[in-house]
C-alpha cells in the first residue's frame, strides 16, 4: 500500500481505469460475437463495428486490430 499522496491517488486512477476497461473490453466482444451468429441482423453488425470504432479511438484496442475485424466481418457477409 503507497504511502505518498500521489501514488495512492494513481492506484485509485488505476484501478478504475483497468474495471473500465475490463468492462468495455467484455462489451466489446460480445458484440463481435453476437455478429458472428448465423441468424444476426444488420443491426447487430452496426453496432459491433460503432464498438469497434470506439475502442480504437480511446486505445482500448489497435486501429489496425479494429480493421482487420471490420474487415473480416464485411468478408463473412459479402459471402
């Protein structure tokens, strides 16, 4: 346990940051999960790429990871 101000104060930044994270990360994946099912909707589609869009602009993910399950999504549709 830190003694100094500052470094409790982290902990505290840290500890919601990574429950935050956790969070949106979970969502994250059972939306791609849920556009992955044989009997998904358009709707379930739009709303895993806005999640993926999303993490990818707060760093939650890399851009290029975002793409490329954008990417492989439009391809299992496309068929």
């Amino acid at each position: 346990m830190p003694n100094i101000a500052s470094a409790k104060k982290n902990m505290r930044k840290s500890r919601a940051a990574t429950a935050r994270n956790r969070a949106q990360r979970s969502a994250l994946r059972t939306a791609l999960k849920k556009a992955q099912q044989p009997e998904r909707s358009g709707e379930d589609q739009a709303a895993a790429v806005t999640l993926l869009d999303r993490a990818a602009r707060k760093g939650l993910i890399h851009k290029n990871t975002a793409a490329r399950h954008k990417s492989r999504m439009e391809k299992k549709t496309a068929k």
